[in-house]
C-alpha cells in the first residue's frame, strides 16, 4: 500500500482510527475477503462519522483515485447478500 487514507482534520482521534479500518476493510473485499457483518458494523461506524453523503461520496472518490478500490461497490454488494458471508470482490 502506498497511498494514504482520506481524513479529516476535524476527526478526533478515535474517528481517525474507525475511518482507516474501514477503509482497510474495502480493501480487505478485494485483497481476500472480510465477513459481510464485520464490513457493515465498520461501515455504519463509518457513516455515524460521516452522515452526509456528498461527503462520503467526496471520500470514496479520493480513496477510489488512490487505491483503486471503489467502496460504493462493496457496501452495495455486501447490502444486497444474504447471511453473514465472506465478501470478495473482483
């Protein structure tokens, strides 16, 4: 990994930390697989953080232009499934 995570300067601490492991969980989907519960425990974490949806849209942009991972696409897929499966993306 060579890139850095999108942040805010305005996070606290504890913010700053459940963004990267969100993050680093959408990059877990493509790298080997997380368990779909963990993701969305992650990501509604997430969204706590960020409620506006420019915002995280804003975000994903940034991360998806430097990892190239594209975080609508997991939540999406993870959403969509049923149980508590392993996510891999393609």
């Amino acid at each position: 990994m060579n890139y850095s995570y999108p942040l805010n300067d305005s996070w606290s601490t504890e913010e700053i930390v459940d963004v990267i492991n969100y993050y680093s969980f959408i990059e877990k989907a493509y790298e080997k697989g997380i368990i779909q519960q963990d993701l969305l425990l992650a990501y509604n974490r997430f969204k706590q953080i960020v409620p506006s949806k420019s915002e995280e849209k804003q975000l994903d942009r940034e991360f998806e232009k430097q990892s190239g991972y594209i975080p609508f696409r997991v939540i999406k897929y993870a959403k969509e499934k049923r149980g508590n499966d392993l996510i891999k993306m393609k």
